[in-house]
C-alpha cells in the first residue's frame, strides 16, 4: 500500500524503498527519530489569544478522530521502529474522555530494547488535580504545564476565561505527584506578560519546577502573527540576567530547550535549578530534530511548521490494513522532512492548522 500524503500548499514526493523497510526512523540529512508527538483532540477548554479565537473555531469532525485502538496501534508500529517518547498533546488532552486508559495503554507498550515507552503530557493542567493520581497509576512519566502569567486579570484575558485557581491547583498536585522534571511553558509576549519573566521563573522554582520560555511562533489560527510582538530569546536572557547568574547547561541533545543554571537556586532535592528557552524562530534546532507529529485525525506530520500531512486514516480504517502499511506512511513522512522549517525564508508559509490542530 502506497503511503498518501495530504497535501498543504504542495504535494511531497514518496520515495520508493519505504514498503518492507527496517530499523530506525532515518531523514535523508540523518536525523534518528526517536519522539512521536500525539495529538488527542483539537478541542481546548481556554481560548488563548495567540492561539485561536474566541468564537467560529471550525473543529474537526468527530468521526475522523483516531480511536483508542488506532492510537495505540500507530504507536505500536513507531516503538517498532525505533520511537521511545510518546508525548500526548492536544488542544487539551485531558478533555479526552479515555486519557486514563490511552495512558494505560500506551504505556504498556515497550520499544525495540524491551523498555516500556515513556509516556508524557503537555497541557494547560485545568483537570489536572482531578485526574493526576490515575495518570501516574496508569503510567504517565513526565509532565509539561503550560501558564504564561500568574495575574489573575492579565490570565482571564489572554485566555478568555477565569480558570487561573484550576491550572494553578494542577501545578500544586504536579508538584505534590513527584513526577519529575516539572516544567512549566511560558509563550513570552511584548506587551503582555514580558514584564513576569522573573517572577514566572520565581513562581516555578517555588513549585519544584523548571520554566520554559517559549518563543511566540506563526501557529495561530487566525495567522495575525507579528515577529514585533515576539519576545527574543536574548531579550529573555538579558532580563532574567537582571536578577540571577546564568550557566549554560551542555549537552542539549535534541531537546527543544537551550537551558542555563540560576545561580543559587535550587530544587527541593538539592540540584541546581535551571530556565530553559524554546527558540524556535531565532535560534531553530532543526538540525537535531527528532520529532514526529500525529494529529487527532490522523495526520502525520514531520514538522510543526510542515504544510504537507500524510493520512494515515486510510490505512487504519482500510480493508487492507497492515502494520506494515502503517510503517511505510511513518518513513514516507521520515523521508520527506526537510532541513529546517524555514521561518526566516521570505517564501515561508503559515502552516494552514492552527496549533490546536496540530498538537504541541
């Protein structure tokens, strides 16, 4: 079965030798594939500014939604070959009804060295006091909460709702839970929260946690994204320089995140504490990437910024369904990625998805 992308703006080539192949997940520059990014559903329970707007959102349909058993067998195919990170994202993952048992069930799952998959979240944490301890039963390792200001005003209007006491009760089971690193994302904006850099970084070494600042990327929905309302990577650096020493942290990996020690702050277990900063647009990490997306409908996608998909529900939903055929999409996508995402390109194009559709 011949691998069908759904094409965004362009229609990318599958190159042959993808049907029976083996072993890693390999794109034609070397990168080893390693993190599958699954999206849940499109659905969220904020309206973020930067994110989507407050009304007319177009949500995907419910029948084209991958079931439990398909995640769980996409997933089964990717430790396969290779993945060893399932990270489940949304919209908002915990407004799936069965995140209990998706957890469960992708946590079961071991890779290729006979480990079980580790299994982590990304999410806005408004359910998470309620639902945590069945989380970490059922298998969930690690956690990332997104918060980008810690004032009540200020959060009711960039999320168009007054949920700050449920995300800021999550944090408090995260921290309480043990799971570990705790990290908190922050998209930092000019003019909106720029000024609660510090006392974001302060909040999260309070709750035994690392902040992460994001750089605000062209991902909205309504493609109103403006690089002067982008905080810098080094206008964030230059600020918290302000109030604390920082050191570099070596070895980045692929991980998204540059980090740097705060000197003479440290975690409940006595390590340095760190800041991280995800500079997508000023400084990519494109050349360690080792990432592939799944979307709540089956999407494949082997970048964020991709305007290229390839439907995997055709072959979980067809008569002649195998794993082999799933394979096959998963290196057709692999042997598709480009170098880099190339924001900074004068021909670069808003990807067509909102990041609520795409998954985190």
């Amino acid at each position: 079965m011949t691998a069908t992308p759904v094409s965004i703006g362009r229609r990318p080539s599958i190159l042959p030798g993808d049907e029976g192949a083996s072993g890693p997940l390999v794109d034609g520059f070397g990168r080893v594939h390693r993190d599958l990014r699954i999206s849940l559903t499109d659905r969220c329970s904020l309206r973020c500014t930067y994110c989507m707007p407050e009304q007319g959102m177009e949500w995907l349909a419910r029948t084209s939604i991958l079931t439990l058993d398909e995640i769980e067998r996409v997933a089964r195919v990717a430790a396969a070959a290779g993945i060893t990170t399932l990270r489940l994202t949304g919209g908002e993952p915990l407004l799936r009804p069965d995140i209990v048992e998706v957890v469960d069930r992708l946590a079961r799952i071991r890779g290729v060295d006979g480990e079980p998959l580790h299994v982590a979240m990304t999410t806005n944490g408004i359910r998470l006091k309620e639902l945590l301890p069945s989380l970490v039963d059922a298998g969930l390792r690690r956690l990332n909460i997104s918060i980008d200001t810690i004032d009540r005003e200020r959060f009711a209007t960039l999320t168009r709702r007054d949920r700050l006491d449920d995300v800021l009760e999550g944090i408090e089971a995260a921290r309480a839970s043990g799971l570990r690193p705790l990290k908190l994302n922050a998209v930092a904006m000019r003019g909106v929260n720029d000024d609660e850099l510090v006392d974001l970084v302060a909040f999260a070494i309070a709750h035994d946690a690392q902040l992460r600042f994001i750089e605000q990327m062209p991902l909205d929905a309504g493609h109103t994204w403006d690089r002067a309302t982008m905080v810098t990577r080094e206008e964030i650096l230059e600020t918290l320089s302000a109030r604390w020493d920082l050191e570099p942290v070596p070895g980045r990996g692929g991980a998204p995140a540059e980090r740097w020690t705060l000197a003479g702050e440290t975690t409940s277990d006595g390590e340095p504490c760190t800041v991280g900063v995800i500079a997508s647009v000023t400084a990519p990490f494109c050349g360690d990437c080792d990432r592939l997306r799944l979307t709540a409908d089956g999407q494949l996608r082997n970048c964020l910024f991709s305007t290229s998909e390839y439907d995997l529900l055709p072959v979980l939903r067809g008569d002649a369904s195998t794993d082999a055929a799933i394979d096959a999409v998963l290196r057709a996508c692999i042997r598709g990625k480009l170098p880099g995402h190339a924001i900074d390109d004068p021909g670069f194009l808003q990807p067509a998805r909102g990041m609520n559709a795409i998954g985190g």
